[in-house]
C-alpha cells in the first residue's frame, strides 16, 4: 500500500528529528518519493532491467536494455525472452552471467513457477526467498526492488556503497563503516529506513 506525499513528509520531519545532521539534505531534496506513487512498469520489467544493468554506468545499462527490448519484439515480456537464446542475448550485449540470469527469470515466470504479479502482496522477507534463489538475483537486486518497484518503506540496504558513503559523509567518518555497525545505527529510523537511505544516497552526491 503506498503512501501520500503528507505522509513522505512527515517521514522526513522525523528522520531529521531522530537525527539533525540529515536536516540539510532534507531540505535541499524534499520528501523522498517512495511509495507515494505507484511503479509504471511490471515487476518483470523490473526485475530485468536491474539484471541487465548490474554493474553498468547508466547510458550502458540503458543501451543494452533498449537492445534486448529490441531483441523480444519491442517488450521485456517474460515469454518473449524465454524464446530468445543466450547467443541473440549476448549479441544484444548481455555477459553470458546476465544472458543465463535473464533467462531463467524469463522462464520461471513464463512457466508460472514464479508468481511475479503477486509479490506485492506478500512479505519483505517472502519476497527475498522468493528472489534470492534465481541466478544473478542478489540481495542487492531484491532489496532495489522493494524499495524503487514495491515502494516498501522499511528497507535498509546496507552493503550498498552509495548508502555506506553518504552516511560516513554526514557523520564526517574518517573510516569506512562496516555493514554490520551500519545496520546498528539505522534501527532507531524503522520503519522508515528505505526513506534513510534514499537521503543517504542523496548525501553522497551532495558533500
């Protein structure tokens, strides 16, 4: 169930509450938009958008998704990839790990094994078993789709390097902090931390 744009800042207001350094990036970005406004693409597309452009800078990720969509007939359909082979994949410029990894998600899907349309009613951690086993889909990928895709407001991704830079910018670490520490001192923002790391990510592009 998504949120209202009042709710989102209202979140805001008791981030900077439990913690003032977030105040200036609060008020530089504005409410954070999770889950106030619901996802336009499938959950499929979601899904092999991220596969696609793991390790990618934007435009790359960007390009080679416009060519598996060319490659399926002009749609990330989970039945029209499940029909495209690893080599049209690869010379649409997918790895052989995202053209293995696509594919089966493809046909899981396709064949029903997953039922993709009704992960948005089921729990966080449901879904994270759900996803976790399937072939190039890792917590980083679920945790991405919960937050961006389902619009969950309680996630904490804290092996992300974005999340992890912007929070040692704002607290002026001279270290790296350790995800173990990170997840730590995140707890007192439940069950808003989705909205946390999404003004993490902003710090590390502010400071």
């Amino acid at each position: 169930m998504g949120i209202t744009a009042e709710n989102s800042q209202a979140i805001a207001r008791r981030i900077v509450r439990i913690e003032p350094r977030f105040r200036e990036v609060v008020s530089k970005f504005g409410p954070a938009p999770i889950g106030v406004k619901p996802s336009r693409i499938s959950n499929f597309q979601a899904l092999a958008e991220s596969i696609l452009g793991q390790q990618l800078s934007v435009k790359a990720a960007a390009t080679i998704t416009d060519r598996v969509t060319s490659a399926s007939g002009g749609r990330l359909d989970p039945v029209r990839i499940a029909e495209l082979t690893p080599a049209k994949l690869r010379s649409a410029g997918c790895s052989a790990a995202k053209a293995r990894a696509i594919l089966e998600l493809a046909q899981v899907v396709a064949e029903g094994e997953l039922r993709i349309r009704s992960l948005n009613r089921k729990s966080d951690e449901e879904i994270m078993d759900s996803l976790r086993p399937l072939y190039g889909i890792g917590r980083w990928t679920v945790e991405m789709f919960l937050i961006f895709q389902l619009g969950r407001l309680d996630v904490w991704p804290t092996g992300d390097l974005g999340v992890r830079r912007g929070w040692e910018k704002l607290y002026r670490m001279k270290r790296e902090i350790e995800v173990d520490e990170l997840e730590e001192r995140g707890a007192k923002f439940a069950p808003h931390r989705s909205h946390l790391a999404w003004y993490c990510w902003r710090a590390h592009s502010l400071y």
